[in-house]
C-alpha cells in the first residue's frame, strides 16, 4: 500500500510545484506587463524588461539588443540597453551571437562559453561564465535578442530559465516594436511639419509673378522631387530698366540643397542690384559662395541680363545645361557657350555672350530634372525628345510652352517619382504679336 501512496504523493508534490512555478510565472508576467503599460518610452520599456528579467531569472546582467531590417545586414545594431544587478563590466553580444540569433531564432543556453563548438574563435570576456538568450520575434520579425549572463551562484541555466525568458521575450516584444514605431511615427511627424514650413518658406523666396514687361512674355516653374529642392528660377529688375533672370541648380536634393539654394539666391539678388553685367554678376557671386559652399558642392547657373529697349540678352552660362532660342520660324538655337560650375575655383573667369531675340523669339531654360526625368525600365527624356519638341511649340505663351513639355516629361515618367528638381524658365518676346493671354 505504501508504494502506491508513495508515488501518489509524489505526483502530488511534483503537481503542486508546476503549478507554483506557473503562479510565478504568471505574477511575474502581470509584474512586468503593468510595468511596461505606464510607459510609453522605448528606453523605460526594455530598462523595465531587463531589470524583471534580470530579477526573474537571478542574473548578473541583461541586455537588450534591437536589430536592424538592412538586408546586407540584417543584424545591424539599432539599439543596445545593458542593465546589471551590480556595480559589473558591461557585457554586449558577440556578433556571431546574433548572427546565430537571426539564423535560428530560437532560445540558446551556453554554459560554457569558452569551450562551445558553436562559437569556436569567439573571445568571451573572462567574466562571463554562462550566457542564456532568446530571439524577440513580431510577426516572424526578428526584432531583438533578449540577453541574460552570468546565472548568480555558480549555477548554470536550465530548460525552465530559458522557458520562462522565451515567454518574457515573447510578450515584451510586440510592446517594444508598438513603443519604437510610435516614436518613429511622432519624429516623421515633426519632420513632415519641418518639411512643410521649409516648402513653405522656399516658396516665398521664389517669385510668384513674373515681371510685367512690355512686348514680352516671361513664365517660370520648379517641381522639386522632394518636400524642398535644390533648384531655382528667378526674375530680378534692375535699376536701369533691365531684368536679369536665372535658373539654378545646387547639388544634392532636399534640406541641404534648399538652404544653400536660398544662400545662392539671396547673394545673386545682392549683386544684380549693383552689377549691370551678367559677367560681373556672377563673378562676384562666384567669389562670394566659393568661401561658404562646402567642398564637393557645386552650383550650376545660367544667368542673363534681358533688355527690352533692344532686345539684347546677355548671358553667363556656369556650368548649367544649354538653353535654347526657339525662333519664330520654329527653327531651334542651342546655347552652346559655357563656363566652370559656380563654387569651385573663386578666381574663374567667365564669359559673357550675346544674343538678341526677334519678334517671336522664345527663350527655354530648363535644368537637367527636364532630361533626365526617368521611366519605370529607367530611360531618360533626354535631349534629343526635347528638341524634337521645343520646334513645335514656336508661337505658344510662355506658360503653355512650360505646361507642354512638363506634360510630355509626365508622358514618359508614367507616373514614375521625380529623381530630380525639375525647373524651367520661359522668355517669350511678343512685340508687333498678337499676345496669348
């Protein structure tokens, strides 16, 4: 009979102590989701994990690493959190521990570091004597490893401390990744706002009209392929009756280059009131941004100087892409006169050219967004699509030129994203014509 009550009670006994384990597990899995629920911070989320499962555990220390999505390297560090029970050398995973992570994504249990076939070659800190982790895995993402050295009192880790970490990790992660994405989604939003403003500001710098000149039809437009772009158009009258009018194009794209195209805006608006030649004018701008453009920057422009008394436009091409003269026939002039890029050698000197428009004559003045706008399979608009258009739309307004062959770039992007700032300025004379309105 003894044997019989024996086992019984033993099966009893070993009952009772799964079911005290799955308390605790519980108490400390309401522990830590209480805790974790009063924060919304990333940072006080994994310090919280780490510290509980430090505690639950009876470790050294514990951290929390979060991996990156980079596909050359999927196990980037994105952020380390270390949390010790003691004043301890701060332990990290090795890379070939989370290259093991990522390659397996499941728990893994080392109690002998230095002699694990494994992690052959790794150097393990002389203090770390056993090392237990587990993947923190969304949506089969992995997202993180959870960390844990050094089982307090010589011990080694068991199944059950790897059981009970795996289910820690498993319910801190989707909370971590919650708490990560809402940050990223409150910075997006303060940087939309920023991008906003800036669009905003930029598009008070450029001019809103165009001069109103007698015998003459001007129009300008610029498309960014960001929020703010690096390109510009401007119309500047100067004290002698004269209109100068520019187009621009600063390296890079976005923030960077709108600051330094409102840089390069403001000294060419500087200097065409006291300068009445193209050649001066640039010049003198070019002096002056060489010693605030950062090296590897540049800035392409093409700057002309137009006289409605006698028709002359005389023009500095600095480095930017050819302009063209549609004539009133529809036969088509390229500008091939051109210098250095504005920015690199402060001394350059440059060249001044003239032309003079007739009655029908069309001024196109495009930055390089026009012709190496791109489709899907990656083919550009190109030069010769443009030229074999501009002929055509001899006699059209300046804006319905610039809206022509705007359309005809959107016709071969095929609704394929801008990799560039896309502008164009338009110089029509119209004098002894009928003028489109």
């Amino acid at each position: 009979m003894s044997d019989p009550i024996q086992r019984r009670l033993e099966a009893l006994e070993k009952e009772n102590l799964q079911l005290r384990r799955a308390v605790e597990e519980l108490s400390i899995l309401n522990e830590l989701s209480v805790a974790i629920s009063s924060s919304r911070a990333t940072e006080d989320i994994i310090q919280t994990i780490i510290k509980r499962s430090v505690k639950a555990i009876s470790t050294e220390q514990g951290v929390i690493t979060l991996v990156g999505e980079d596909q050359a390297d999927p196990t980037q560090t994105l952020v380390r959190t270390m949390s010790s029970s003691g004043d301890r050398e701060a332990y990290s995973p090795d890379q070939n521990l989370l290259g093991w992570m990522y390659m397996n994504r499941r728990a893994l249990i080392i109690n002998d570091p230095r002699h694990d076939d494994r992690f052959k070659g790794v150097r393990w800190s002389n203090s770390v004597r056993s090392v237990l982790a587990v993947p923190m895995v969304v949506h089969s993402r992995l997202i993180g490893v959870l960390t844990l050295y050094n089982k307090k009192r010589g011990r080694d880790f068991s199944e059950e401390d790897q059981r009970l970490l795996s289910i820690l990790a498993g319910q801190s992660a989707q909370v971590v990744e919650t708490a990560r994405l809402y940050e990223e989604e409150k910075k997006l939003a303060s940087v939309n706002q920023e991008l906003s403003l800036a669009f905003d500001i930029q598009s008070r710098l450029l001019p809103s009209a165009a001069p109103d000149i007698d015998g003459y039809d001007i129009h300008g437009m610029t498309v960014p392929a960001q929020s703010v772009g690096g390109d510009l158009f401007d119309f500047i009258e100067t004290l002698d009756g004269k209109v100068a009018v520019c187009v621009g194009d600063v390296s890079g794209k976005g923030m960077p280059a709108a600051l330094m195209m409102s840089n390069v805006q403001a000294t060419l608006r500087g200097q065409a009131l006291f300068l009445d030649s193209a050649k001066g004018t640039i010049e003198r701008s070019n002096r002056l941004l060489s010693q605030s453009i950062k090296r590897g920057s540049f800035v392409t422009i093409f700057y002309a100087v137009l006289s409605p008394v006698d028709h002359s436009v005389n023009y500095v091409n600095a480095g930017h892409n050819k302009p063209y003269v549609i004539r009133a026939d529809g036969t088509l002039e390229k500008l091939e006169e051109g210098g250095l890029v504005v920015g690199f050698m402060a001394s350059h000197p440059y060249q001044e050219t003239t032309r003079h428009l007739e009655k029908g004559d069309t001024l196109f003045v495009y930055s390089d967004g026009v012709t190496e706008a791109m489709n899907a399979a990656h083919d550009q608009y190109d030069e010769d699509r443009l030229e074999a258009l501009l002929p055509t739309l001899a006699g059209q307004s300046a804006a319905d030129l610039v809206g022509a062959v705007w359309t005809d770039v959107k016709k071969h992007t095929a609704g394929s994203p801008p990799n560039d700032d896309i502008t164009m300025l338009v110089v029509r004379r119209t004098q002894g014509l009928a003028s489109r309105p």
